[in-house]
C-alpha cells in the first residue's frame, strides 16, 4: 500500500487520489485484555504480503479500522496495513 503524499499546496497529507487523509483518530493506549491486531515496529523495508491479507481488518481495543485507516495513541501515530499497525510519522 502507498503510503498518503504531502501536496505542495498546503502540505497536508493527501491520498494518492488527492483528497485529504482524515486525522488519526486519538485512541487509548492497546488494551492487552481486548483485541488489538499486531503493532510492527517500524521500518523502511518494503515486504511482500500475502493475497489473502490485502483486506485484513486491524483492531485497536476491539474496535475495527480499515486499511490504511490512522490511529493515535500516546504521541505514536499508526496505520492499519494488512491487517496490523504499522508506526508512521505524522
């Protein structure tokens, strides 16, 4: 998945289409008592994933978010990528 661009207009962030990402929604930090998909560490390697996760939910405190939907907790910002949270720089 790409990640969004920063367009030179307004250097906000945009998806590649050009219409605004919306701001990560603040969440608390992961409950290890309720369902949260797997939170990677964050890395600059590109990886093959498999077919089957190209949909993959992400939970955060058993609430579903959709690819390349962003959450935030505790100053760190996430996206959901196939199905786990992946650290971006806001």
């Amino acid at each position: 998945m790409a990640r969004g661009i920063i367009s030179d207009y307004d250097n906000d962030p945009v998806h590649e289409g050009g219409t605004p990402m919306p701001a990560p929604k603040e969440v608390q930090p992961a409950d290890p008592g309720k369902k949260t998909s797997e939170i990677l560490a964050q890395t600059a390697d590109e990886r093959t994933v498999k077919m089957d996760l190209q949909n993959a939910k992400c939970y955060w405190n058993d609430e579903e978010f959709s690819q390349g939907e962003r959450v935030s907790a505790g100053g760190t910002c996430y996206e959901c990528s196939f199905g786990r949270w992946l650290p971006i720089e806001d």
